[in-house]
C-alpha cells in the first residue's frame, strides 16, 4: 500500500513540477538546474528501492 501511496506522490509531482519549470525556466536559469537533473532520477530509484525494502522488513 505504501509502495502505490510513493508512487503517486512522485508521479503528481512530475505532473506539477515540468510545467512550473517549463514556464519559469528563464527566471530560475534552468541551465544551473540541468546540472544537478541527472542526480534527480537515481536518488528518486534509491528512495523507491529503501521504501520496498522497508515495507518487507516491516511485515
């Protein structure tokens, strides 16, 4: 239950967070931002990884 509850929150903030630096991504100088996106994936793969393992170490 947990796993779908993460999944969800990551899944709507993509939803919100691409439009919102779509359209500010000139006040915000998303070139500075490029650099640290391909950190964003990994760590979001880890934490989903901790969060299954987690789960099974608590049933």
């Amino acid at each position: 239950m947990y796993i779908i509850v993460i999944l969800v929150c990551l899944v709507a903030a993509l939803l919100i967070l691409i439009p919102l630096l779509e359209k500010y991504q000139g006040k915000m100088g998303l070139d500075k931002a490029q650099k640290y996106g391909k950190y964003i994936l990994p760590l979001a793969m880890l934490g989903v990884v901790v969060n299954i393992i987690h789960s099974m170490m608590q049933s």
